[in-house]
C-alpha cells in the first residue's frame, strides 16, 4: 500500500480507491480543495478557476468515478435524458473542454455551445472541428443574447451549474424560457446545497475536529465547491416565475450521503407534456457510479481506459 499526502491529508492507496467517491475527488482535483471551498462560487470565481485550471485529460478524469466517460454517458446520463432525444437544436450551457458535446454533436441536427471561458470554447472548435453542425459562444455568465427567441428545442447542462449561485441560475432560467420553442425541454445539473444550510452552520464550527469526524463518518463537511445559496425549490420557483413547467427533479448525492446535487428537467407552460413536478430523493447516485465502474472494468476490451 502506497501512501499519499493530497490537500494535506495522508492517504493509502486503500483511500484513494474510486469507490470513495470525496477521496477520489481528493486526488483528481489537484489545487487546495479546502481553500478553494471557503471562496463563494461568483462568475468571476469561476472564470478564473476554470481559466486556470490544467485540463490534463480534458475533463475525462471526472468520470472516473465511473469507469470511462462513455460508461457515465450511457449508463448515467442517456437513460435521463432520452426522451429528449434526438432534438432539433440543441444548446448546451458550460461545456468545457466537450465532455458531453461528444455525444450531443449526434443528437441534434444543430448544436449551441456556451461557455465563460474562452480557452474552453477555443478548444472544443479544434475538437470538433470536423462537426459542422456545432456552433461556438463565449459568453458573460448568465445571459445568452446571442440566441435568438423561441429557437432552441433542449438545454443542457451537467457537471457545471453546480458551482454558480441563485442570481445567475434566475438569470439564466429566464433565458431559457427566452431561448425555448414552445414545448422543447431543459435538463440542467445544479446545486441543492442550500437544502443543508442549517446543517453546514453547525458542522462549519467543527472545523478543528472535521478531518477524524469525517473519517468517522460522523460528518460529511465536503461542499464540492457547490453554489450554497442554490435549492431545487428555487429552481422550481424560478422557472415557474419564467414561464417554465419543471417537470422532475432527482436529488443526488455527490460525495457522501447529503443530497447536495439535483437535475431539474422543465418544458413550457402548456406545453403537451407539462404536468406536475415530480421530486425524486436518490440517496444512491453514487452508488449507480460504483456499479457503472465495476462493469465498465469487467466488459472493457483493453487494459486502457477509454
Ligand atoms: C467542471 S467544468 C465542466 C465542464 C463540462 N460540463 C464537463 O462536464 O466536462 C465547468 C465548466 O463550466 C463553465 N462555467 C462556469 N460557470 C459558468 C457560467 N456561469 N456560465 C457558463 N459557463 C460556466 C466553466 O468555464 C467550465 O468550462
């Protein structure tokens, strides 16, 4: 057993196993997670994060907790998603360097990708510069003017809404309902940590104790950079205030146990398939992500990972 010292914490290669879901993050996040969780997660936070950080493996490294970024797709993502699919436009919100616009880039006959920071924008159009359906926009943070009205038949967004705050995420629910046709859909990844306010207001004191509680298991005080003032209810009030009709919201846990993640989907008022919100709690995200990864271990064809 090898030992480590990550973020000031000496792990054995035993903690650093994929099934442990923080530890994992713990190696793959290579700056101060610690500092960087005591900073609030602004636009220009994030500009500057996502500027500077190393894009070694484009992103790919976040689905390790899956196996490959394929096994995420499919076996995560895709059987969400696919009754939205295929779509006529769509626009993804944060992409990156194009973990998902992989996939996307053949289910649309035209794909939009949004993202704040240049750099990332600037590499997916070398990425995907045989695709000649995708188009690329650098943007503010919270606004999509250069969209126009009613255009759009499903907006996506996973693994990046998390980190931005209430004011954006308003910001931007407004702009979809801006963006979307009549009757197209959304399917955005957020935050649901304000949910916990209370929770980290106590476990926040405990900071001198929080490594051996942790180890514990007594607590879990890990915010993953999460946007603390976001709830899926706010998202549901904001859409709602926009025009929109959310349709599910599955919260997840990230990490640990704490349901700090949620996925809203949403269409328009009156649309044919609006309906009532449906609110999942699903304790077992990760659970699905460590049995994605020990099939995609057992099926692979070849020793490296894809
Ligand atoms: C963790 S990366 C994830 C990228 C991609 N979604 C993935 O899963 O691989 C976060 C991305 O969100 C972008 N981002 C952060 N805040 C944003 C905002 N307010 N508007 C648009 N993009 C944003 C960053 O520039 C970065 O590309």
């Amino acid at each position: 057993m090898v030992n480590h010292t990550i973020c000031g914490l000496k792990l054995s290669t035993k903690d650093l196993h994929p099934s442990r879901g923080r530890d994992k993050l713990l190696e793959i996040y290579p700056f101060n997670l610690s500092n960087r969780e005591a900073r609030v997660p602004t636009i220009d936070e994030n500009k500057k994060n996502w500027e500077d950080y190393h894009w070694d493996t484009h992103g790919d490294i976040w689905s390790e907790g899956w196996g490959t970024v394929d096994m995420q797709w499919y076996g995560t993502l895709l059987p969400r998603l696919h009754q939205f699919v295929p779509a006529g436009t769509i626009l993804e919100i944060a992409p990156g360097y194009g973990r998902w616009t992989h996939y996307l880039q053949n289910l649309g006959d035209s794909i939009i990708i949004v993202d704040l920071v240049q750099k990332c924008i600037e590499y997916c159009q070398e990425r995907f510069r045989e695709s000649k359906n995708i188009s690329y926009h650098v943007n503010d943070g919270k606004s999509l003017a250069m969209i126009p009205n009613g255009s759009v038949d499903l907006i996506f967004s996973f693994d990046s809404l998390v980190h931005v705050e209430e004011d954006v995420i308003q910001n931007y629910i407004g702009e979809f309902a801006r963006v979307l046709k009549p009757g197209g859909y959304g399917f955005i990844h957020h935050s649901n940590l304000g949910e916990y306010a209370d929770y980290f207001k106590f476990v926040d004191k405990l900071a001198f104790a929080h490594d051996a509680l942790y180890r514990l298991r007594l607590i879990d005080h890990y915010k993953h950079w999460r946007a603390s003032s976001m709830t899926a209810d706010k998202f549901d009030r904001f859409a709602s205030e926009a025009g929109l009709q959310v349709l599910t919201q599955e919260k997840i846990n990230w990490g640990r146990s704490l349901l700090i993640d949620c996925i809203s989907t949403f269409t328009t008022k009156n649309a044919p398939h609006a309906r009532t919100r449906r609110v999942i709690a699903n304790p077992h995200f990760r659970r699905e992500s460590d049995y994605l990864r020990d099939l995609s271990g057992a099926y692979q064809l070849t020793d490296k990972q894809k």
